[in-house]
C-alpha cells in the first residue's frame, strides 16, 4: 500500500499528507495541472510513497474522474499511502490553501485590481503556469509507452479537443475504448501464436 517503512505511524503518514499537500496547494498558481510536477516531485522523489508509474496512473485516473485534476490526485495519492483518512487529509490539504486565499482576495481584490503592479504580477504568474504545465507534459509523456498507437491517440485527443471543439469527457472516453479495443486485439493476437 505505501513506500513508507514500517516504523512510521499511521498518524505521522496522515501528518505528512496533509503537510506536503497543503504546501503544494499553498505555493502553486494556475490549478491542478501547474500542481502535477510538484506532487510528483513530493510523492514520488521527496517521499518515495508511490513510484512513477504510480503517479502516472494516478493523474490519468484523476483526469478521467470528475473534479479539479489536483484535488482528485492528491485524493488518490492519500488512498494509497494511508487509506480512506489518507484521502481526507490529502485532500483537504490541498484544498485549505486555496480556500483561505480566495477568501482573502475576495475582500482585497476590488481596492488593488487596477493598479499597475497587481496587473503585471497576475502577467507574470500566468507565463509562470504555462511552463509549469509544459513541465508536467515533458514528464508524462517521458512515461507513457513510446508506440505508433500512443502517439495516434494522443494526436487524435489534441485534434478533437482543441480543434473539433469535441466535449472532453468524449474524447476521454474514447482514448479508453480505443485503448482497450488495442489491448483485447493485442491480446488475442498474443494467445494464438
């Protein structure tokens, strides 16, 4: 179930849930996919909770269900490592941050939106977040399977969804069956050799 070596307790595992979540939740701007690389980086290099390939399925998992891609990862995350609590500590982690901070802008915002300095910040942050998902791209595709398939379906999904204006969840919806069409076949054709 977890990386973590026996002699951590059950209530030092859900500790460090909450913690690593809430500082990623606390210091990441532009949503669940600029958060992807840092929960990476924590799960897997820092904690050694899960491995790659964990952290792979997960965020697939977490992009297939619905809700905000970083709060279903850390859910997920927090299932493997300490179970259901695991997931509630995670989870809420990751969400407090976020939660404290819009409340805090909400009062603020309408007194510093229009100043000049508040404009560029929010310009800065936003560059800041495309490289953080172009980051969480790079490593997700490090580990996904190098085969013409992979990469026809791949094309197809950024065809459908930014081009064809095709719902996401359909074009979800059909990278599975079109990954499972492939697997069944592969695997008939495995069987009769």
């Amino acid at each position: 179930m977890s990386a973590l070596p026996k002699t951590d307790s059950y209530g030092k595992r859900l500790w460090g849930l909450f913690s690593s979540f809430f500082r990623i939740g606390a210091f990441t701007f532009g949503g669940g996919y600029a958060m992807i690389p840092l929960i990476q980086k924590e799960v897997v290099e820092n904690k050694k909770w899960i491995t790659d390939q964990d952290i792979l399925d997960i965020v697939a998992i977490a992009e297939s269900t619905p809700g905000p891609i970083a709060i279903n990862t850390a859910t997920f995350v927090g299932y493997r490592v300490a179970g259901v609590l695991g997931s509630a500590m995670a989870t809420f982690g990751v969400v407090l941050p976020s939660f404290l901070i819009i409340t805090l802008i909400s009062y603020v915002l309408n007194e510093f939106q229009s100043l000049k300095a508040v404009q560029y910040a929010f310009f800065g942050i936003r560059a800041g977040v495309l490289a953080l998902i172009l980051k969480a791209w790079w490593s997700m595709y490090k580990q996904c399977p190098k085969k013409i398939l992979s990469y026809c379906i791949a094309a197809g999904a950024l065809i459908a969804a930014a081009f064809l204006d095709i719902n996401v969840l359909f074009v979800i919806i059909g990278c599975a069956v079109t990954g499972l069409i492939a697997s069944l076949l592969h695997g008939k054709r495995g069987a009769a050799k």
